[in-house]
C-alpha cells in the first residue's frame, strides 16, 4: 500500500487526528441490524487506532481487527489488554485477508479501503466475498466523487484515486498516498458483479471552512448472497 510509511509515522508520532469514539454511521447500522447481540464473528479492516472496537463489542461480538500499521496495533492491544479472548488484534495489510483462517459473518472498512486505489479496491472486494459467510454483509463507510475535494484537485493517479492533495484547504491536505472516491453507479457496478446485493446505500454530507468544502460519504450495507 502506497501510504504505509505515512500511516506508521502518524500512528507512532501523532494520535491527536485519530478518533476517539466510534465512527456513528457504524453505530447506527450496529443498532438497525444486530439487536439481538448474538455471537458473530467479526473482522475490521483498517483498525486504526481502535476508535470502533467498543461499539463492536457491545453487540457481543467476536473481532479480528487488522492494520498494517505496527504502531497502531500495540496500541490497541495497550488500550484493550482485558478483552484478549473477544478481540485478535493482528499486523495485516486488508489486501492480504486472504491469509485469515476464519470466514465471517459481517466484515467492516469505516474509512479504510480509501487507501487503495480503483484497481487494489475490485481485488479487495474480491477477497471480501471469499471471506464473508453466504448471508455475510460487508459495512462500508467511504468518501464520494460529490467532495469538493474530488472535484477540485488534479493530481489523481486513475478514474477515482488522488495521488496527493495540492490545495491547502482541503480537509485532508497533508495525506500521502493514495485517496479514493466512489460514485453511486460505481457502488452498484462494484458489487451487482460480485454475487452481492446492496441492502443500504446512503449519503453522509459535511463541511469544513465555513461550509465552503464539502465533503460526502457513502454508507453502504452490502450481503453475500452466492
């Protein structure tokens, strides 16, 4: 991944940008569809430094969490050293998931797979339907073509994928690496392929400087059906 020396230097030198609570598009879908709290096998692409965990957990359900981030894995297991038997904290890059032993029932990327680009991203969602179990679904909370920062910058590397941000107002000026955005036909198109049905797609706005960036997110639910 292109980004993973930036990630591991901000991970180990800068956790004031890092969330400290739970990502809440992740807690609301948690509260539509998993009331029940039964015992569901779990796994987080992206971890970070473990921002979702305690949302997870509060549904009793069992986690993997993955990062290729070193750093951002001994602090999660420094932050949860209690919860050793819900919760496997593990040094992987998402694009190597394939490596897990477990299938799952609900596999989550809040504001990860970002990272890749468009060609890294159909492997990934490859990868993701031999990982789900059949009635799996796949939770997905990520930046769409509607930001201004999409539609404003220049220096992108394909069809979706920035290589850098230039303008200094962007939200996220600063980031190395790449920054993908998705379109609404793109989603359909991505997973219509993929033996997937998208059960819930969604649109999440905000903005930055006065409201003169804006800044979009699709929040998609996805299920395995073959």
């Amino acid at each position: 991944m292109k980004n993973k020396n930036f990630w591991e230097k901000t991970f180990r030198k800068n956790l004031i940008s890092q969330r400290n609570f739970p990502n809440e598009e992740l807690c609301r879908f948690l509260g539509r569809n998993y009331k029940s709290k039964k015992k569901i096998k779990v796994l987080e692409l992206g971890c970070g430094t473990g921002a979702n965990v305690s949302a997870i957990l509060h549904y009793n359900m069992s986690l993997t969490a993955i990062d290729f981030s070193k750093s951002a894995i001994e602090l999660c297991k420094k932050k949860y050293p209690f919860k050793k038997k819900e919760i496997k904290f593990l040094q992987l890059d998402m694009l190597n998931l394939d490596k897990l032993e477990d299938d799952y029932d609900l596999i989550i990327d809040v504001f990860s797979s970002y990272n890749l680009n468009y060609e890294q991203n159909k492997i990934l969602i490859d990868k993701i339907h031999k990982k789900l179990k059949k009635n799996g679904i796949y939770f997905s909370y990520t930046p769409s073509k509607k930001s201004t920062s999409w539609v404003k910058e220049k220096d992108k590397f394909d069809g979706s994928t920035l290589n850098s941000f230039k303008r200094k107002k962007s939200p996220y000026f600063g980031n190395k690496g790449f920054f993908r955005f998705v379109s609404e036909n793109e989603l359909k198109k991505n997973f219509s392929k993929k033996k997937f049905k998208i059960k819930y797609c969604e649109k999440i706005s905000k903005t930055y400087n006065n409201t003169k960036e804006y800044f979009e997110f699709f929040t998609i639910e996805v299920k395995k059906i073959k």
